[in-house]
C-alpha cells in the first residue's frame, strides 16, 4: 500500500501538479487549495444549501493531504 501510494502521490506532489506541492501529503481530512482545513460553511447560502457561486470562489475540495 505504502508503495502504491508512493508511485502515484509522490510524482504529483513534486511536480506541483493541481497545486499538490501545496497541500498536505498524507491524511484523511478534506482541505481547500491552500492547504487549510476546507470550511464547508464558506460554500453553502443562509439556508445550508449548497452553492456553486460560492463553491468556485473558495476552492475546490482536495483529497491530498498534509505531510
């Protein structure tokens, strides 16, 4: 598994590639483009709906994970 991982994160992560150089390396969390704990409160209106406006301005949601 960790092998796995390796061969497929680790090329991403030093290439930069998505911003990938950016986020954390290796976690379960979600994070924003920054590399800080994605707040899905920054994505949804007044009624707890999501919105897409919202959702393009902040950032998408990232898998990678923080190292």
């Amino acid at each position: 598994m960790l092998l796995v991982g390796l061969l497929f994160n680790l090329p991403f992560y030093l290439t930069n590639t998505w911003n990938s150089g950016y986020l954390p390396f290796n976690s379960n969390k979600l994070y924003d483009r920054y590399g800080n704990n994605y707040k899905v409160r920054d994505i949804i209106d007044k009624a707890g709906r999501f919105d897409a406006e919202k959702y393009a301005s902040y950032s998408v949601i990232s898998h990678l994970t923080r190292h």
